[in-house]
C-alpha cells in the first residue's frame, strides 16, 4: 500500500485553526461563567439595598411617631412640667423691621 502524503503545511494549518477553535470556545465560556458570578452579586446587593431601604422607610416612621405633638406632648406635661399655654398668656411680637429687605425693595423699584 502506498501511502499518501499530505502537505506539512495544511496539517499545521487544520491544528492551528482546532486550537484557536478550543481557545475561543473557552473565552466565551470563561466570559459567561463571569457573567453569572456577576449577576449572582448583583442580586445580593440588589436585595441588600431593598433591605437597606424598607429599614429607611421604617426608622422614619419610627422618627415621625416618635417626634409627633401627641407623643411628645404628655411627656413635656409629666417631665418638664409644661403646658399649652392659654391665649390670655401668649405674647404676640411685631416683626422687626429688616433694613436690608427695604434695601431690596428700593432696588427692584428703581429697576
């Protein structure tokens, strides 16, 4: 039997077209195994955050409650002694007048 040569060349032409077939196979597969990993921790901080907010939410509504007239109110009557004042004791004082506001206006008038 006689055998058949093949040229070097293309030999080495087919191992090098095989090995960046492999090589290029696995970047793609390194690639979406990243991407993967990636999406995994963005979800983590996406939940991590949406925690993070509803405590927000609910440390300002403890905020709000906590500091509202009716909560604070009995406790300035019991521990400080304090009261809603009567209308006979509120004093009503005038505003003073700002020199720097009739400046403004002397201004925007020559204007």
């Amino acid at each position: 039997m006689a055998k058949r040569r093949v040229k070097p060349g293309r030999r080495g032409f087919i191992a090098i077209v095989l090995v960046g077939f492999v090589l290029v196979t696995t970047g793609v597969i390194a690639r979406r195994v990243f991407g993967v990993q990636q999406q995994r921790e963005i979800r983590k901080l996406q939940q991590k955050r949406n925690a993070l907010e509803a405590d927000r939410v609910r440390l300002e509504t403890a905020i709000r409650e906590a500091s509202s007239r009716a909560r604070l109110q009995p406790i300035a009557e019991q521990q400080l002694n304090m009261h809603i004042p009567t209308p006979d004791q509120q004093v009503l004082l005038p505003r003073p007048a700002n020199t720097a506001n009739k400046a403004l206006r002397t201004i925007h008038d020559s204007l």
